[in-house]
C-alpha cells in the first residue's frame, strides 16, 4: 500500500492536504473527493484498455496482470 501511494501522485496529496486540514469533516470531504476522482479513473483506464487491446488477446492480457 505504501509504494503505491508514492507511485500515485493524488494519493500523496490527499495525505499532505489532510495533515494541513483543521477539520476532521474537511478530512472526509477529501478523502470522498479522491474516492470519487479514483473510481473515474478507474473507468476511464479500464475503458482505454478494452478499445486498445484486441479482443482475442483479453483473457490472454488479464491472466498475466497486465
């Protein structure tokens, strides 16, 4: 979980802005916030994924973890 958080640059924000935040409530809008901004991101690379790989390499590409 650590080396993922450095390796994405949202995340590493999230965790600097909520040190700086006076609220705890503030604290969970971001953290809300990023959830949201993730899970759209999420879509969108999962959907950039189908329409660039064929479709006779999906399975193939997704045992493999790619």
């Amino acid at each position: 979980m650590v080396e993922e958080v450095f390796r994405r640059p949202e995340l590493l924000g999230l965790l600097y802005s909520a040190g700086l935040m006076p609220s705890i409530w503030l604290v969970a809008a971001a953290l809300t916030l990023s959830g949201a901004a993730d899970m759209v991101s999420g879509v969108f690379g999962g959907t950039a994924w189908n329409q660039t790989v064929p479709e006779h390499m999906h399975g193939r590409l997704a045992a493999s973890g790619c």
